[in-house]
C-alpha cells in the first residue's frame, strides 16, 4: 500500500510537472490553472501525510529505483521547460523578452495641443534612456480627440546611444486598452540613419504651429470624433492641392509646382481616420522645388544604386528601364533603356557603362532583332559574356538573345526541342504538349552548368530543362 502511494505520488508530481510544461510551451494558463491547482493541492496533501508518518517512522524513505524516477522526472521536464525559455521556442521565451524589453510608461502629457510629440518623449524618458537624435522607420502616428487627448499612438523610432550601441523603441498606446504606453526595445529594423527619416523636424514643426488651428478646416466641415496625425520624414510632392508650407518662403516654393517637378521637405499630414473622401491637410517644413530634371537624375541615381547591390536585374518602374552590373566589375554596368513604346509594347536600345552610371554610352540599337516587347531580364556573367530577354505581354512566350562580345552583337538562344522525345511524368498529368512550352527563363548557373527552364508562361513551376557545358554554344535537353 505504501509503495502504491509512493508511485502515486511520482505520478501526481510527473503530471504538475507535464501542466508547467505545456503552459510554458504553449501558453493557456487560465485554462490549464484550476486542474494544475488541483494536482499540486494533492501531491502536496500527500507528501505532508508521508513526512509526518516518515517522522513517526511509521514509513520507509523512497527505494533506489523510486529515487532514480524521481531524478528522471525532474530532468526531463526540467530541460523541456528549460528549453521553452530560449528564444523563439515557446511561450515562456516570449515572457521573458517581454519582461526584459517592454516597458510600460505613465502616459501623462497625452494632450496634442499642450505637449505636442515632445510630451510623449518626456514621458519615456523618465522610464529609460533614449537617444537625443532618433529616426523613425516608416511612420508615426497620432490619433487625438477634439480637445486635443490622444487616444493612440503607432512608431518605430530609433538611435543610437552614447556608446554608439543602435536603440530601437516600438511604441504603442490605446486609450481604450490600457493607459500606459507600451514601449518594446530592442527590436530587429532595418536602421538606415538617414536623415530623410529624422524625428526632430516633427517637434520643430510643433514649435512652429498652432496644431488645433491647423485642423480647424477639417473641423469645420466634418464634426469628427477622432482626428489623426501621420509623420513619415522627408517627402516629395508633385501638387500644392492640400498642401501647406509653415513659412512665407515655402509658399514661393510651392508656387513654382505649377511649371512642374515636385517640392521635398518634412511634412506631416492631418487626416480623419476612416475617411477616404476627406482630403488630408499636409503641412511641409522648408520645402526645397525639384525641377524636372534633377528629379530625372535623382531617381536614376537611386535605381543606379539599387542595381549595383543587388545580384539581379532591377527594373525602373518610372520609365521601365532595365539595368545589371556585373557582379565581379561592379562599375561596369548594362542599361535597357525603352526608346519607344506603343500597345503595351516597348522597343529598346543597349547602353553601356564603365564609370558606375556616371555616363553612358549606346551600344547596340536594333535590340531583339527589331521585336517588340516587354525585357525579361538582362544578365552579364563576364564583362562581355551574357544575356538578354524580352517577352510578350501575356507572359506565355520569351526569347533569349546571348552576345560574347559586350552587347555589340546578339544571337538568339534556339533550344533542341527535338531532344525532347518524351514528356516528364508530372507534366504528363497536366495533358500538356511540347508546342505549350514557349516562355524561356533568363539563363543561370548550377553546379557548373548554363541552365534554362522553359515553361508555358512566367512563373509557373512545371518545366523542360536545357543545359549548356559550353557558354551558350550548344544546348542538351535534361529529362528529370
């Protein structure tokens, strides 16, 4: 009997144990408490009665084999609780993150027109250290009432410290949640420092205006409850429509918009949420006019840019422009660019350069053997060695074109459909044909092979593959 209640004993202290695991991996602690107090409540009913009894000697210590179960127990559920608190492996992990990087802030200057952004920072300062000179990633947002209460805030702001050590603060508050704002540092973001993303022109702006004057046109027309308030950093505008500058010199700039370009500066935009139809006030700090062409030359730079850190093509969704560098000449680069376009279609002209995007120089004139259509891609594995595609606007067909000699001259890549005797067993379960098989994928390497993939139309998963063991000269149909 009294070993049945030594076992029962093991067995009560296993399951508690089992319940503490399942709430730390899981989580559901309302759930799993009433049974878990339960449980404990007995084991430990149980275990008193046997340290009495043991003291009056009226019961015998544990057996080696009911002492080595009991070790083993408390090994294994202490490495699989152990366990839940390393990162990303349970809920207890989460916990304790939480626990370490989320403050919660007494939210005391909450009223836009009396403390403006700048309250709010005193707030979390009070709480933690934040940097003097903080950026904010994407946007900030402020949702206020009439009399200026906020009732919530949405941002990612960071710096960083004396140190130079980055800072990340994710701020969130809801009124109707909770009072304190909930501030989680230590987040992962892609910080890039740019002083486009600057915080501080948004409490300059503060100083500079009167906020419940500024909504006042919205208030006039639309008696809202909840107001809101959107902060991005710099930003461009191509129309004064909605658009406000703080300061006399700025309305001149925005008077030149009517020849065209845009004005860039700090702006934030007034808005009622859920409201569409409503058009936002944006209200700009110091906006610098952009003519035409040096908007032109700054976007080019920044695709220039873009193309040179990546491994692939990047294509210029402004005029649809097609650019490559060659990954191991990173100043020698290759451009697509559209000479003309007409029904969805675009012809194009090669255009080379050695200096980085500094100057380019045409190359080649009668791309795709005189073809209309959209560029697939442009890919050069050498200097001089690579590729170049086009399609048509439905995606269902493509040609490759290969030079050798750095763009000057093109031949197309013709594929030994003949080779293909039999179709893959997956492709045979769509019912396709050989002749269905039309869009050619831009050429790349694997495992030492020049590979392309034909399938029926862009994207699609089902495929022929073909593979060059000679730079292009030759192709050979692969059956996998």
């Amino acid at each position: 009997m009294k070993k049945s209640v030594d076992w029962l004993i093991l067995l009560l202290y296993a399951f508690v144990l089992y319940q503490v695991y399942q709430i730390c991996f899981k989580g559901g602690l309302r759930s799993r408490l009433p049974l878990l107090l339960i449980c404990l409540g007995i084991l430990i009913v149980f275990l008193l009665v046997k340290l009495i009894l043991r003291g009056l000697g009226n019961w015998p210590s544990f057996s080696r084999i009911r002492l080595i179960t009991f070790l083993a127990i408390t090994l294994l559920f202490g490495g699989l609780i152990t366990y839940t608190g390393i990162p990303y492996h349970g809920q207890l992990s989460w916990k304790i993150m939480q626990l370490l990087n989320e403050k919660q802030v007494e939210f005391v200057h909450r009223n836009l027109y009396q403390d403006g952004v700048y309250g709010l920072l005193k707030d979390i300062r009070k709480k933690m250290n934040v940097p003097d000179t903080l950026y904010v990633l994407d946007d900030f947002s402020v949702q206020f009432k009439k009399n200026g209460t906020i009732t919530k805030v949405d941002g990612f702001l960071y710096g960083r410290d004396t140190s130079g050590k980055v800072q990340t603060f994710l701020l969130s508050y809801d009124e109707a949640q909770s009072k304190k704002l909930i501030v989680q540092m230590n987040g992962k973001a892609n910080t890039t420092f740019d002083e486009a993303a600057s915080f501080a022109p948004l409490l300059q702006m503060f100083n500079q205006m009167d906020i419940r004057t500024k909504i006042s046109p919205l208030t006039v027309t639309n008696d809202a409850d909840v107001y809101g308030l959107i902060y991005t950093g710099k930003r461009q505008f191509t129309t004064a429509q909605g658009l406000e500058s703080l300061d006399e010199k700025g309305r001149e700039e925005l008077a030149k918009l009517n020849n065209g370009g845009a004005v860039e500066g700090f702006a934030v935009s007034l808005f009622i949420p859920q409201r569409e139809d409503i058009l936002p006030l944006r209200l700009i700090m110091n906006p610098k006019y952009l003519t035409p062409g040096t908007i032109e030359q700054s976007q080019e730079k920044q695709i220039i840019n873009q193309s040179q850190q990546s491994e692939t093509w990047t294509t210029d969704s402004q005029d649809g422009s097609v650019y490559y560098f060659v990954p191991e000449q990173k100043s020698i680069g290759y451009r697509l660019k559209v000479a003309d376009a007409a029904a969805g279609s675009r012809y194009y002209v090669l255009e080379k350069t050695e200096d980085s995007g500094t100057h380019w120089q045409t190359i080649h004139e009668n791309l795709f053997a005189g073809v209309a259509g959209v560029a697939e891609g442009i890919e050069f594995f050498t200097s001089d060695f690579g590729f170049i595609g086009v399609t048509g606007a439905s995606q269902t067909h493509s040609q490759i074109f290969m030079t050798k000699d750095g763009g000057k001259t093109f031949t197309e890549v013709l594929l030994p459909f003949n080779q293909v005797k039999e179709m893959p067993e997956k492709v045979k379960t769509y019912g396709l044909k050989l002749e269905d098989f039309q869009y050619l994928s831009m050429p790349f390497y694997q495992e030492g092979k020049l590979v392309i993939h034909v399938s029926t139309s862009a994207g699609e998963t089902e495929y022929l593959s073909f593979y060059s063991q000679d730079e292009g000269v030759t192709w050979t149909f692969e059956n996998k």
